[in-house]
C-alpha cells in the first residue's frame, strides 16, 4: 500500500533530517540522494498511523502518515 510521509513523519521513516538530505543533494546531486534513501527504506517493515481518504482528484484512496513506528 502507497503512503505518502511528510515532515517529522519522513525524517523519522528516513532517519535524516531534512537538512542533511538538502546538503547531500546539493553535494552529490537529487537522483544518487534519492537512490540511497531508497535503498535505505527498501524491504523494512514499520507500522504506520495514518488516515485514508479518497483523493479528490485521482479518486484513489490515500494515506497520510501521521505516526511511524520501526519494527
């Protein structure tokens, strides 16, 4: 399932914060930064809290992450 992380909910998931991940794209570029954090997150399981509701404009269902939890 898609969830969609933002603010603290993304640092938490990335284990970075936002200003180290704009210093290495700045350093080493957008699409090796977001390779590495792929990678990063790839495979793990965590338990998220969130809320879904259907997207006005695709009319897909959406979750946004309110919690994270690592397992």
């Amino acid at each position: 399932m898609r969830a969609s992380f933002f603010g603290k909910q993304a640092e938490e998931l990335l284990e970075e914060s936002t200003e180290k991940i704009l210093e290495k794209i700045e350093g080493q570029g957008a699409e090796k930064t977001l390779k590495e954090l792929n990678e990063k997150v790839s495979g793990k399981e965590i338990e998220i809290q969130a809320i879904a509701k259907k997207n006005q404009f695709s009319g897909e269902l959406e979750v946004s992450v309110r919690r994270v939890d690592k397992t």
